[in-house]
C-alpha cells in the first residue's frame, strides 16, 4: 500500500501526451513581453545615446551617422546611432525602459534563440 | 586501520559545481572533511561597486540562477532605504509573487535534485516537470524563466494585466495537489525514507553554534524565518506559517521544504487575487546619502544578506555578498562526521548547495603545483607585486 501513490501516478502517465516537445521541429509558444534578441529601428532613432548610459554590459556603442529628425515638432540633425553588440547582450531590457521614443527605436524582440561565434556582430 | 584521504572534485560527476572536498575517512566512516569552495570566483561584488545602482541589479541578478530575485530585492530594499523612499503597495506585491515563485520552483527543483541523488529518479522526473509549470508563469510575468528583471530601484518594472494575472492564478492552482503528492510521497517511500532518516543529523545547539540557516536550520527545531522574524515586502500582512521540524536530519530538511512549498502557493494565489492597484514605481533619487545598511532576505535556500555601504555617490561604496550556502557550509562538514562516505551526496545536497553564489577569492600558483586560500598579507603582497610587474596593463 506504501507504493500506492508512485503506482497510480505512472499509470495515470501511461494516457498522457509527453512533458517534452520536439524542439526545433516544433514551435515553441513565447509568451508576450519574453525579452529576446534585441533590435533597433534606425527610422524612429533621435541619436540621443540614453540607452547607452542605461546598459549594464556596455553592448551598446553610438556610431556616427547623421541625418534629419523630427522631435517634438522640431527638426534637428542626428548626429549618431546605437550599435549594439548582440551576443554582448544580457536581454535585460534597460535600453528599451530608457528610450525616450514612442514606439521605441531600440527594444527586445520574442526571439529567443540565436547564437553565433562572432562576438562583434551588431545589429543596427 | 589508518585515516584515508578521499579527493572529491573540483569536477566530480555527481556534483553540477565545482567543489573541492577532502574527505578524510578510516573505512567507509568519515573522520573529518576539508572544503575548497573558491573555483567560481567573479568579482561580482567588486563588479558592483563600480556602476550605479540601476545598473547594478542586472549584475547581482547573475549571482545565482536559481535564487536571482533574491540577490536584487535585498540589493534594492536595501538602497530603498538608505534614500529613505519605499516602492508602492503594488510593487511590494508582485515582488512578493516572484519571490514565493521562485522559492516553489527552488524546492521542486531541490526536490528533484535530492530524489536523483538517491536514485529515486521517477520523482525527479515529476518535480522537475511540475517546476516547468512555475517557470512557464515566471516567464509569463517577468518575461524571462531565469534572470527575471523585475526589479527596479523604487519598485518593479513591469506591471500585470489583469488577464495576466488570472492565467498564472489558473496555472498556479493545480500545484497545490501535486505537492500534497509529494509530501505523502516523502512520508512513505521507502527509498526516501532509507536514505533520509537519521542522514546528516544536526542537533539544534549544532546548528545553533555553526550558525546553518533556512530549511537546515528550521529541520532542527530552530524556529527562525527572516520573513516573519524581520519582515519586509508583504509578508507581515499574508496568512502563513513558519515551518519546523525536529527530525534535524536529511528527512525533516524535506519535509520543511515540502511544507514551505504549500505555504508559498497559498501565499502566491492570496497575492494574486487580490493586488494592490496604484503605481509600481517610486520616483527615486540618482544618488544615495552616505549611511550603512544590512539587509536580510529569506531566500530559498537560507537568510540572504547584502551589506551596503553608499558615500553620497551613485554606486555603493561596498557591496557584501553573504549567501545562504556560505553559513550552511560549516553544518555540512559536521554532519558528514562519523556517516558513511556513500551519505555524502545526500547531505550535502541536503543543503542545496550553491557554489557559484558562494565562492571566494582563491591562489593558484602558474609555476608551481601550489594552490590554497590566500591571508590577508600575502594578498596584499600579490597586489603590490601585480603592479609593480605591470601585469594589470598586459
């Protein structure tokens, strides 16, 4: 009688689908607001360099690239855009938090997988 | 017969960190264990001092995989009060979610952990399945199943819809079955019961005087919970109850943490149907005004404690990492004396170690085959020499 509750948990398991799936042939549900790879949309972008004070593992560097845009009502010259280091970057969303943009210009996409052996690959 | 000295590790099969144990043993019964716990060495508290507060927690969050909600809330608590400001009710709340979240999924995981070290894999199995359910609603809230991110000096970053709210509150429930299924399991077993009773028996004056904490204590009789005894975020206000057991051994470690496991889901659904509504973030200042502070934190594994010292500045001046792990270590070395060399695994994972979260500074020589702890002259000595040597510029 001891064994009783292991016995009817493997048999209530014999009727059950598998705990596990068959990943990556399967696609995996991401939940909505999973911070995933991150992305930058240069349109939307005023070059303010925010979301490179606010990241913690300094994956994020301002290049120069000038071009005309509007903020507030006003247009004014851009003198820079974010790089970002993808595979330097921890996903904590910082950068997406500090952008002063809306929608934002740099935030985190659901993607979740993705790795590669260069470590300089930015994303722009 | 004379005394054998059995080297366990740094790398080992049966341990998932690096741990260095010398077990001294005459036969199969141990006489006396001696311990290297540096091989993990980051520099995480250095690494602290040196950025702001904002940018601290992301850091600290990576102490520990399993206990990353912990490191940040006693590092924001703490800096919360040195700027004299409190987060809102409703960041306090869902702190408190996450912080029960991850303590369930800590002892399903622990659960699963101690069950495999006895062979008793089945359970392993379920645990670890059932903890993939918690991790799924941890996901869903925080939008990561590790390194939450919930955190924020002055509050939490996130709020929960309400829609949210009810789809982790209906995957959260069924838990509470499960769980009463495992605690009957752990009463019974007789794999359980074989391996458990009487393993790694500590007396409550033991653990007393060796200062063990959370579970390790609380299996010994010792009645001491930072979350009833210093309360913070909403535990002053939740219905719950510390768990004890007198057992002392490895069994009544279990059956605390199975207990705790039913105390935290009931604490996690009050939470969750009823939370505070208002805002998740107080405005808070960049800097903190000089002052000390400790701050404690019931973690799943034991009392967390950070101290932090501020100078005025916008990063803290000291940060001091105490882990659970590291004031439950001395315990272990004396609960494996006079057992059999087979309990080893059992009682220390007993502890649930976290190696990672504890480790500290260590000596390895290039040259020789020399390899200790360092005092503190001969450190001093090395950091004279590094830079005298130009080594800190190569």
């Amino acid at each position: 009688m001891a064994n009783l509750p292991v016995l009817s948990e493997m048999f209530g398991n014999l009727g059950s689908r598998p705990s596990t799936v068959l990943y990556p042939f399967v696609k995996v549900p991401v939940p909505e607001g999973f911070r995933g790879r991150v992305a930058v949309d240069d349109s939307r972008c005023i070059g303010c360099g925010k979301c490179v004070q606010a990241c913690p593992a300094s994956c994020v560097e301002m290049v120069k690239d000038e071009r005309e845009v509007e903020v507030k009502g006003r247009r004014i010259t851009r003198k820079r855009r974010p790089e970002v280091m993808v595979f330097r970057c921890i996903r904590c969303g910082l950068c997406e938090d500090s952008c002063a943009q809306d929608p934002k210009a740099i935030f985190l996409t659901p993607a979740f997988a993705g790795s590669g052996p260069d470590r300089r690959l930015v994303v722009r | 017969m004379a005394e054998v000295l059995v080297p366990i590790g740094p790398q080992h099969p049966a341990l998932k960190e690096p741990v260095s144990f010398r077990v001294w043993a005459d036969g199969e019964v141990i006489v006396r264990l001696e311990m290297d716990v540096s091989y993990n060495h980051r520099g995480i508290e250095k690494g602290a001092e040196q950025r702001d507060f904002h940018r601290t927690l992301p850091l600290l969050e990576r102490i520990c995989g399993i206990c990353s909600h912990s490191h940040t809330t006693v590092f924001a608590k703490g800096i919360e009060a040195l700027m004299q400001v409190e987060a809102p009710p409703r960041a306090r709340a869902i702190r408190t979610v996450v912080a029960e979240l991850e303590r369930v999924h800590s002892h399903l995981l622990w659960l699963g952990v101690a069950a495999h070290e006895v062979g008793f894999n089945t359970l392993f199995m379920w645990t670890w399945r059932d903890r993939e359910a918690v991790q799924d609603v941890l996901e869903a809230l925080t939008g990561n199943r590790v390194n939450y991110g919930i955190n924020a000096v002055g509050g939490v970053r996130r709020d929960w819809p309400p829609d949210l709210v009810s789809t982790a509150l209906d995957r959260v429930a069924p838990l509470g079955d499960r769980v009463r299924l495992y605690a009957d399991m752990v009463a019974r077993e007789k794999t359980m019961l074989a391996r458990f009773t009487g393993v790694g028996k500590l007396t409550r004056e033991q653990v007393l005087a060796y200062g063990a904490v959370g579970p390790t204590a609380r299996a010994s009789g010792v009645d001491y919970d930072v979350r009833r005894d210093d309360p913070y975020l909403d535990y002053a206000r939740l219905p719950w109850k510390v768990i004890t057991d007198d057992h002392g051994d490895v069994l009544g470690r279990t059956l605390v943490r199975v207990g705790e496991l039913h105390e935290s889901l009931n604490m996690i659904q009050v939470l969750l149907r009823d939370l505070p509504p208002g805002e998740i973030r107080a405005k808070v200042p960049r800097t903190a005004p000089p002052g000390e502070f400790l701050s404690r934190y019931e973690a799943p594994r034991g009392e967390l404690v950070h101290f932090l010292r501020t100078n005025g500045t916008d990063r803290a001046e000291r940060v001091d990492v105490r882990t659970p792990t590291m004031a439950n270590w001395t315990s272990v070395a004396m609960a494996l004396r006079g057992r059999w060399l087979a309990d080893i695994p059992v009682i220390v994972a007993a502890i649930d170690p976290c190696l990672s979260c504890t480790s500290r500074v260590s000596l390895a020589d290039p040259e020789g085959r020399d390899r200790g702890g360092m005092t503190w002259d001969e450190l001093r000595e090395h950091g004279i020499r590094f830079y005298a040597e130009g080594r800190h510029e190569r």
